[in-house]
C-alpha cells in the first residue's frame, strides 16, 4: 500500500497550505497551485494574473485565467495579497502585504518593492468631507538609461 507523502513544515506544499489556512481559505485543488507559485519559495513576489497564469500552464497545470483572476481577487479580500494597479488598468499583486513603496520599471512592465526607509510623505491633502484615507500607494515610474 502507498503511502502519500506528508510535507514537510517548510516544503513549498506545506508554505502554500499554511498561507491559505492563516486566512481561512478553504485549500482547494486552483488555490493550492497559486499559492505554492506565489508563496511555495518564500519570497515575495510581484505578478500579474497573466504571469502567474503563464506560470501555470509552463507547470503543466490547467487552470482557467478566468479561475486564476478570480483566486487573485480572493487573496486579496483575504488579506494575503495587495493589489496595486499601473496605469489605472495594469494590475500586480504583491505578496508583501505591509505597506511599501514599489518602483515601476517601464521597459520591462516589472513591480519591484522599493526601499521604505527612503520614502518621506511630509503631508497628504485632506479627505474630502465624509471620507477618510484609506492607503496610500507609492509607484515610482522608473526608465533606464
């Protein structure tokens, strides 16, 4: 009789499943598959939801863009994951969750974290009447050369 191997505590399978369970995602067969591409290594990462689909299927897995787009928006709604959106319609998502600067390479269309401990916002404008601020998000557009 076979036995199915357990993971380990710090295999990416285990990582991927231990990131969902924290936010009370149930682990289902897409979510597992996400999870271990955005978390399995333990770094952060930058994606977009074409990326990751494209990671996907460079896997050998088949899941959806539809389901792909769909478990992003989840993440997010969980708290796992920020989106931070690009030219009012390119969407990355960001598995640092903290709140961070990000640099914006436009050659490459990449999202990199920049270093926080340079970043001074002297003063934000007031909300306007009947709304509060609810995050501010840095994008430092960057051009080689």
């Amino acid at each position: 009789m076979t036995q199915t191997p357990v993971p380990s505590p710090t295999s990416p399978a285990a990582r991927a499943s231990t990131w969902l369970k924290t936010a009370g995602l149930r682990p289902t067969r897409q979510r597992l598959i996400l999870a271990d591409l955005l978390v399995g290594d333990g770094q952060d990462r930058h994606v977009s939801a074409e990326s990751l689909f494209a990671e996907v299927l460079g896997r050998g897995e088949r899941v959806a863009l539809a389901t792909v787009y769909n478990t992003l928006r989840a993440f997010c709604e969980a708290g796992l994951l920020q989106e931070i959106t690009v030219d009012g319609s390119k969407s990355y998502f960001d598995t640092r969750t903290d709140d961070h600067p990000h640099f914006y390479w436009e050659d490459t269309a990449e999202l990199t974290d920049a270093p926080s401990g340079e970043l001074e916002i002297a003063r934000l404008p007031s909300a306007p009447e009947g709304a509060r601020i609810a995050k501010v998000d840095v994008v430092i557009r960057l051009r080689r050369g």
